[in-house]
C-alpha cells in the first residue's frame, strides 16, 4: 500500500537532525511525500554517475509523452528542481541518487529521477482481546458487552470499522425465537394470524388465521366437511370449509327409474318380466343400475325348460337312477335316490305297498307300509273273539 505521509518523514528529521534542519527543510520534504502519490513506482536501478550528461539528457528527450508530467501535476519545487537535475533527491540538506531506498519502521522510501521521493508503507494490524488482525480481515466479536453492540468488524488503518450489529431474536410467550424463523401462535392469537416470521426482533409477514363456516347454527373448522340439511340435500349433499366458504360440493346422487317405479341410490333393484333371464337384481348408483347379478340359467329335460330352483322329476330308465333333481343355474343338482322295495316272506313290495302280516307277526302288528325299504306306520293287531270266548289275536297259525 503507496501512502503519501508527510508527518513521518517530519518525525524522522527531527530526530536525526534536529529543530534547526526541519525548519530549512519541512516544506520541501512535505511536497514530496504528497507529490509521490501521483507518480510512477519503477524504480531506476543504474547509477548516474556511469551515465554521460548528454546522454542522460537524450534520455530525458525521449520520455514518452505519457510519462512527462501535464499541467494537472503540481509543479516541482525549488529543492526537487535541483534534484531532478542531477538526477536525484535531496532528503535533510544531503544528495541522494535515483533509486536509493531509505528503511522506515514501517516501510520505506525510493528516490525517482524527477527529484521526488515515492514512499511505501505498510498498514497498521488491528489489537483485540490480545490478538493481531491483518488490514482487511474480519474481526469477531468475542462474548461480553462487545456482542451485544457488534457480531464483526473489519481492520482498517489499525481501527475497527464497518461494525455489523447483532441480528435480535423474537420474544413470543416467553420463547426466544431466531432470526429468520416461523413463530406459530399461541392461545387468542390464533383468531388474527396463524403464523409470523421473526426478523431481526419483529414479527413480520404474519399469515392471516383462516375463517371458520357457520352453517345451520353450528361452526366448523377449516378443512371440516359440512353435511346438508333440508332442502340444500336437493342441490348437494357435502361441503368442505374453507377460509369461511363451502367449496368443493359434492352433488347428491340421482335416483333410478325402473318399471314404473322410483329406487334410491344404494337400493337393491328387482328384476321384471324378460329382465329376469338376463339379471336378477342390480344395485342403483347415481341414476345407474350396476353390480348387476346375472340370471342363473334355465334346465332344459326331456323336452321341457325348467326354471331356476325348480324341481324335475325323472322320466323313464333314469327314475332308476334318481327320482326328481332341482334345477340350479343351468343343472340338475340335489338328486333324490329312487325308493328301495320291501321283501316280506319271500316277497318284494314296491315302495308304498302295505305289506300284511303273517302268522305269529299279526300278534305284533296287523299290515305295515314299505318305506324306502323299511316298514313305517305299521298298524296294532286286530282282536278277535275265539270259539271258547277267549280273546284271539292276530291271523294264521304257528
């Protein structure tokens, strides 16, 4: 960092040379600290006295035009006139040629060839809670007092400057809340805002508590589905709550008409007439019948079409085998074994027959019915007199 800085040039006289010196020399080494700032930092390396006059005076000559000072710069004094003559500068009454550097404390100093001194200098380090920060570095605040003032500084000219002041929480409810956070409400809040963003201490962008709906004498809340009551269940049957309004309603369902008659939704409907071959029952849903239940089919035997859950008796060789089956969708289902004979004696009876006893049997019993092949309600032995008017039971002999 180039700095012009006349008053420690000053300093320096003072103490190497004395009052008297500063006196005769305090003007001329002030304009030239404060010229330095506007001139060129290359420095000339070579040594005047191996340079010819007329040579040092065509290189003079043949300076870029760039380079020659304008009517803007400050012109030289009397002291840096005679300098730049020789080629040189003069610092405390002594002679010094182009491209001496001089050491400072905190930098140092060049001769140029146009009598004026260009001096350098580095910037002061910034002290805090006992450590050093480089020009430009950031500096943290270190706990204490500091960060209630301050979170950071920069080092500047050995000061810090461009101090960031400490970014303040929310206090809601008794919670601190951190800058650039939600803060949800509490308690009677809710009725004005639901929620607010805390921005350095305040709450700010705060969303507006959503309406409640009031409907038939009674209020829901956001998001609530209201059903309908009385005649609004002729235009819809349900409504969502939102922000004070009923939206998003659902239409009721239409009826079903069918044969002459009217089904709700939801009903089960009957079939009629031909329908009943190709459905039984279907459901009404929103004006529609579905779910329809198919029609079992029809048993067709011997020539003949029996419906569903009807009984077909057998014909011919088959009452051998079964003597009626029942028609279930479309077959011949639950068949009933045909009846077995009775043999009585030596024998055969054909189911149904009544089978009449003999011989001593008649005491136990006078004619039973062939069931299936068993006898069933077979019927007490008749009494009758005998020829020694004593009682005589059942027919036959022994």
């Amino acid at each position: 960092m180039k700095l012009a800085v006349s008053s420690v040039l000053f300093a320096l006289l003072g103490s190497q040379f004395g009052p008297q010196v500063v006196a005769n020399v305090a003007s001329d080494a002030i304009n030239h600290i404060t010229d330095s700032l506007n001139m060129h930092n290359a420095a000339v390396n070579s040594d005047i006295n191996a340079i010819p006059a007329v040579e040092a005076r065509v290189r003079r000559d043949q300076t870029p035009a760039s380079n020659k000072p304008t009517m803007d710069e400050e012109p030289l004094t009397e002291i840096e006139e005679r300098g730049r003559k020789r080629h040189g500068c003069y610092f405390a009454g002594d002679f010094y040629r182009k491209g001496t550097e001089r050491e400072l404390d905190n930098g140092h100093c060049r001769c140029k060839r146009n009598g004026k001194w260009v001096c350098e200098f580095e910037a002061p380090e910034c002290h805090y809670k006992g450590n050093d920060y480089e020009e430009g570095s950031w500096v943290k605040c270190e706990g204490g007092r500091d960060c209630r003032k301050w979170t950071k500084c920069k080092c500047k000219d050995g000061e810090l400057t461009d101090c960031k002041a400490p970014i303040k929480k929310c206090n809601y409810n008794e919670e601190r809340h951190d800058s650039g956070g939600w803060v949800h409400c509490q308690g009677k809040d809710c009725h004005k805002w639901l929620k607010c963003k805390c921005d350095n201490g305040k709450l700010t962008n705060c969303k507006d508590a959503p309406k409640k709906c009031d409907y038939d004498g009674a209020r829901y809340d956001i998001g609530d589905w209201i059903k309908c009551e009385g005649s609004d269940c002729q235009d819809w049957i349900k409504c969502k709550c939102e922000h004070g309004k009923l939206i998003d309603c659902k239409e009721p369902p239409k009826k079903c008409y069918y044969d002459g008659s009217v089904h709700d939704n939801n009903d089960w409907v009957e079939c009629e007439d031909r329908d009943c071959r190709q459905w039984t029952k279907c459901k009404c849903k929103d004006g529609k019948l579905k779910d329809c239940k198919e029609a079992p089919k029809m048993c067709h035997y011997d020539g003949e079409d029996y419906d569903n859950n009807d009984w077909v008796g057998c014909q011919g060789g088959d009452c051998k085998e079964w003597t009626k089956c029942k028609c279930h969708d479309g077959e011949l289902t639950d068949c009933k074994d045909p009846p077995q004979s009775c043999y009585y004696r030596r024998s055969e009876y054909s189911d149904g027959d009544w089978v009449h006893c003999r011989r001593r049997d008649c005491r136990e019993w006078s004619k039973c019915k062939c069931n299936d092949g068993e006898f069933k309600n077979c019927k007490d032995p008749i009494e009758r007199p005998s020829r020694y008017n004593r009682p005589y039971k059942g027919w036959g002999r022994d």
